[in-house]
C-alpha cells in the first residue's frame, strides 16, 4: 500500500554503547548475517552453512565470522524457514479445535474447489488436526455478533478433560462469527489457558477478523500446530542471547515484510511463514527506491528453493490469503502477506533419472547436510552445484572466498554415474541440461505472481539474489524475454540485509458488508482509528523505539453478486474528500489489472477494511562507488566456461567484483565473482556497474 498517513513523530533510542544491529536468515542450506554498525554506517557480512540440529549455532558460528558479537548490539532481527518447515514436514504439536456445534467438519471438508476435474486420482487437503481431536461446543453467535446461545462452562470443563485424557499439546479456538463479536473465544481461551498454563492456546480473533469461516479455521489451527515448536525456538534464541550478554531488542520479520517483537511472534506464530523470503523482497523495494525504479521482480535463489515476489509502483504485491503447500491440496492461511511464490529448485536441488530416463531436477535438496557432492560432506547425488562447477561457472578455489573448496573430480564423478553414462551424454551435456531443467522451473515462479496476476514479466527487470540467484538469473531472464538483470551487492546476503531496511508493522482488517453507494465514511474512519489505536500502542510496546509512524488503508471490494474480492488501496485524501467516485475507479482499475475486465456501470460493494500501521526504523546508508577510472579493474585470468551444445567451450573474462568501479562495463561472456556469489552474463549480454555497485545486466534474448 503506497497512500498513508502520518501518525507520530519519535526520536531513534541510540544512546546504548552498543550500536551493531544484527540480521540472520536461516536458509535450507547456509545461515547468512548482516550487521549494521550504526556507528559508522558500516555493514558486514557472514556466512556459513547452516546446522539443523541446532539452528542458534549456525547463527552464532555466522556473526563470529563477521567480525562482531551480540554483546556490541542493541536489535538483533530475524528471518527463519521453521514455521514454514513445521508446518510442510507435518512435524507441529498435537492439537486440538474446538469449533461451534455443527461445524467440526468443515475443516475437512473446505472449499469445493477442484483444481484437476478430470483427475479421478485427486487428493484433497489433508487437515492437521484429526477429526477425534476436533470438539464442539454449543454456543452460537448471529451475523451481527449477537449472541444466540451462551457459551457454557460446563462444556468447557467436559472438553477440557477429554482434552488431558489425549494428551493435547496446543488448543486451536474458532467459534462463528467471532470476527464481529470474540466474546466467546475470550472465555474459552481464558478458560483453557488457567486449566492448562503449559499449553499453546490461540484464538481466531486474534489473528483474523474476517469473515470465511473455513479459511479462519485452517488459520487458527495452523498457528497453534506450529506453535509449540516456534515457541520453542524463539526460547532457545533468547536464552542464547541472554548468555552473550544481548541487552537489546529482538524482532522477527513477518511475511509483510514487517517486523514485530519476538513476543508477539510466540504467540501469532503464523505471522512469520514467510519470514526470510519477505525480507529479500523488502531488500528489493529499498534498492528499487534507491535508483528510481517503480517495478521489478524479486528473484530469490538459495540452496533449497527459488522465491519470486513483485514490486509494483514502487511497493511490494500483497495477498490476503496464501494456500500453504501448493494449490492442489494446500491448506490456506487468511493473514496478509507478500505475495511470493516458490519452487522446490535451489543450489542443492538433486539432479535424478525418473522413470523412462526422464532427468528429474529437485524438488529433493542435499541441503547443508550432506550437502552438494563437491563439498566433500558425504554427499553422492549430483546436485545444480555440481553441475555449475564442472562447468567452470564455479571456482573451486574461490568458492565463499576461498573458505569453501569444492570438489571438481568428486562431482564429475557423481554426475557420470547417475546422469551422463546412463543417459549416453557427455559430462557437459548432462550439465547444461540440469540447469536448462532448473531455469525453467524456476521461470514458473516468475509467471505465477506476473501472468497469472494480469502481469507482463517482459515488461520488469529482475532483481536478482541469494547465493544461486546470479549464477541463473540471465538463463531465467531469457526464458520469460526479460530485457534487464540487476544483481545488488553482496546478493548472497540480500534476504539479511533486507531485514536492516524493514519497518515496524502491523496489519489488521474487520469484516464489514457496505454497498458502496451507501458508504458513511464516519464509520469506516471509526473503524479505522481503532485499529490505527491498536496499532500505534503495539509497536510502542516494542522493544525498539522508531521513527514516524505512519498508516495505509485499503478496502477489499467486490462487484455487487461476485463471491471474491480485490483489494484496493486508497489514497487518504479520499477517505478525507468522502469521494465514492474515486473509489468506484480505483477499484475497476485494479480490477481489469488483475482479471481483465471491469465495468463502470455495476455497482460495488465493501467486503473488508484494512489499515496497516508503520513504525519506521533508520536505515543503512549506501556508499556510492567511486567513479571509473581509465583502466578496468579487478580482471583475473579468463577460464573455459560451457555455455550450450552449440557454442561448446567459451574463453569467458572473470572479474572479481570488490575491485570494479562506478561506470565499468563488461561484455560477456564473463563471470564476476565475490565472496558468496557468482553473476554469469552470457555471450551478447552487457554489463555496468551502477554508482551503488549493482551489477546492470542487458539481456541479449536473440541470442
């Protein structure tokens, strides 16, 4: 949402001795750190592969090899894969719902949706929670929040012990329509958290006051599945900075994008499913406002899987409802955030041979451990690493600076093996096409939030990061005809970095039906400021003191006799004007972007009121380059690289990037190398480097 609203106006709190902010993404494969010395604006880096047995270690091993400690900080932000993992491996706690009479199998049932209507194979949703967990209690409210039948104690007290004699580990709470009155779930949780005070309780209300009754019970259940572990988690982090002397704020970056306070975070667990992949798309809204770009695709390659997520005049896409495992038999969950969309191919995806020989190309990943074969950590299936590397797109001497050797002769062998021999390829052939096979997945993610949105993909450049990101993005850029590469620094970072520039944030909506033509803006403005209210006095409560605080309003609009929704950001000086005409055009506009079509003359509805409020944190200041001298810099001996069958082996200049300077330009092929990351432009494509060191890259799609 880019119309908002001043609200208040604090001074930044940076009288600690401590000034080193720290930023932590916990990926599949490393564990990537940011630090910003606000000092000195200075930020540093570390990298290191992350431990899954016990994730706090990884981070500690990654900020001793930036150079810094917890000790010398005041904000320690964070991005993690575990509410996501938790809920995909099927690994949460037991849980129990207790639901409205009548509506235990609701959960089950869902939507009738069928995605594949000739698959007589189809599999539907598998819920969480099983149906002998899933309780009723006999209280009912009406549409209007009024109260039809009374919840009753006595049944509390019944489900209660059925509950113990279970051994229930989290209680998911979703009475209907709780979203215009949660009285009810006011009791029962207060009732279940006295009788049972070591177990995760959640209610709907507290994370969705919208309507769909289905949707807020996946919601719900969701939260309190994840949540045993997530809490679980955020303790094992705070008492790791507790024995390194951390006297600061701890955050955690939500799938906004936002960031909330590790209180909040154990208990709305859900909130941060997106948490590391949110952050490198904030990453990219600040580098996009900071050379002038209005729109641009986030491309986000890691170890496990690629992420692509859009800036669209100058803001992040958001949706409100994201189905949670693919949309076949995903479960949805009803809370904001950015829209991103993944695939299981990364830089540790497996390469296999599936039945008939077909070349399979994850979504299998070696992860850290055992790792791709050329780490040498007992890893023996080919990997999209191993295939870069034997095809020089990697240094097996420079790999993370030289901290990392990779094994040359142990992928090629592991390759032969299992692809080329029984294939009847040479060891290039069986290369090149693992990572044709892997660029074209990974073109899929960039359709799903451009096309299938009413986007056009040649009409953005890419932004393009994480370790993987700039060895592939140019062959991703030509599948989908995209004319321009932008590779940030230190792109193996990014996700971490974009934690530094994150806000503050808070996002809420309430259900209310309003025929447009009838609005009365006293009322919306009411039901705002209540939640701008809310808002404001959450993020005082946080840990870290901010800057302006600022709001964003949106309805979520129909066409009167649709089912669904759009929503439609709006300006505040509409809602100050009272202009339902503005509103009406804005709304057909979003709605022939997304859909196609749109109608001046039927009439719109009010679905949902959202607002969003911003506490905005002070943000790290780039260095510009210093300008291009009469001499390329930074040019090392050139190396064989495979390119395509056609073209067989290249001589292709490598530069190594901390040496190359504002206005340098670079034709490929070439490779640029630094310490976690390696950006291949490909023969016809044109590199310069920016004033801020961003890598500009002019895809040749004709070659």
């Amino acid at each position: 949402m880019s119309a908002s609203t001043r609200l208040d106006t604090w001074s930044f709190d940076l009288s600690s001795a401590a000034t080193a902010r720290i930023a932590a993404d916990v990926g599949g494969t490393f564990t990537d750190i940011a630090i910003f010395e606000e000092s000195t604006g200075g930020i540093r880096l570390g990298k290191c592969l992350t431990t899954p047995a016990h994730l706090i270690e990884g981070i500690h091993q990654g900020v001793m090899k930036s150079g810094s400690s917890f000790e010398q900080a005041n904000l320690f932000l964070h991005g993690t894969t575990v509410a996501i993992n938790t809920l995909l491996e099927r690994t949460g706690a037991k849980t129990a719902l207790v639901t409205t009479k009548g509506f235990r199998d609701m959960y089950e049932i869902g939507r009738i949706n069928r995605p594949e209507a000739y698959n007589l194979f189809f599999r539907k949703h598998r819920p969480l929670i099983d149906r002998a967990l899933r309780y009723e209690v006999d209280e009912r409210l009406l549409v209007s929040g009024e109260v039809f039948k009374p919840l009753l104690e006595s049944e509390m007290v019944a489900l209660a012990d059925r509950m113990e004699a279970e051994g229930v580990e989290a209680i998911a709470i979703m009475f209907m329509h709780s979203y215009r009155n949660p009285a009810h779930e006011v009791a029962a949780k207060a009732y279940f958290s006295q009788r049972f005070p070591k177990l995760f309780v959640s209610a709907s209300h507290e994370l969705s006051q919208e309507y769909r009754e289905y949707e807020r019970t996946s919601t719900i259940a969701a939260n309190a599945y994840i949540g045993p572990r997530v809490s679980s988690y955020l303790t094992e982090i705070v008492d790791h900075l507790e024995q390194k002397k951390f006297a600061g704020g701890f955050l955690i970056v939500q799938s906004t994008g936002g960031l909330y306070d590790a209180d909040a975070a154990g208990r709305e667990c859900i909130r941060m499913l997106e948490s590391g992949p949110a952050a490198g798309v904030i990453g990219t809204r600040d580098l996009c406002r900071r050379i002038g770009l209005q729109d641009a695709i986030a491309f986000d390659m890691g170890g496990t899987t690629a992420k692509s997520g859009v800036i669209l005049r100058g803001d992040v896409m958001m949706t409100t409802t994201s189905m949670i495992g693919g949309y076949n038999e995903g479960l949805p969950v009803q809370i904001p955030m950015i829209d991103i969309q993944e695939v299981g191919t990364g830089g540790g995806s497996i390469a296999r041979l599936a039945a008939g020989k077909s070349l399979r190309v994850g979504p299998q990943s070696a992860g850290s451990v055992p790792g791709p074969v050329c780490y040498g950590l007992g890893g023996n299936e080919p990997t999209v690493t191993d295939a870069n590397l034997i095809l020089g797109r990697l240094s097996a001497t420079r790999f993370l600076g030289g901290d990392m050797h990779l094994d040359l002769a142990r992928a090629q062998a592991a390759l032969r093996t299992h692809i080329a021999e029984p294939l009847g390829m040479s060891l290039e052939e069986a290369a090149e096409g693992i990572i044709r096979i892997a660029a074209s997945t990974m073109s899929s993610v960039v359709k799903r939030v451009t096309t299938e949105r009413g986007l056009d993909a040649r009409d953005f450049p890419m932004v393009a990061f994480g370790g993987a990101g700039p060895l592939h993005a140019v062959l991703v850029a030509r599948e989908l005809q995209m004319p321009k590469v932008i590779i940030p620094n230190a792109p193996g970072h990014f996700s971490a970095y974009g934690m530094l520039v994150a806000d503050l944030r808070r996002d809420y909506v309430k259900t209310r039906f309003l025929p447009l033509e009838q609005l009365d803006f006293d009322v919306v403005n009411h039901l705002c400021s209540e939640m701008e209210q809310q808002g404001q006095a959450e993020i005082r409560q946080a840990a870290v003191r901010v800057g302006d605080i600022y709001v964003e309003r949106a309805l979520d609009m129909r066409y009167v006799g649709q089912e669904h929704a759009v929503t439609v950001e709006i300006p505040t000086l509409v809602f100050e004007q009272g202009n339902k005409a503005d509103i009406k055009r804005l709304f057909d506009a979003v709605h022939l972007q997304r859909y196609g079509y749109s109608s001046d003359a039927e009439k719109a509805e009010i679905v949902s009121i959202r607002t969003s409020v911003v506490g905005q944190m002070p943000k790290p200041v780039l260095a510009k380059l210093a300008a291009r001298s009469t001499q390329l810099q930074g040019k090392a001996p050139s190396r064989p690289i495979y390119f395509t069958a056609e073209t067989g082996w290249q001589e292709a200049a490598v530069y190594q990037r901390d040496q190359l300077q504002a206005g340098n330009r670079l034709e490929g092929p070439c490779l640029i190398e630094e310490y976690a990351s390696t950006t291949v432009a490909m023969p016809g494509d044109r590199v310069e480097v920016d004033e801020f060191g961003n890598l500009i890259i002019e895809v040749n799609n004709h070659g």
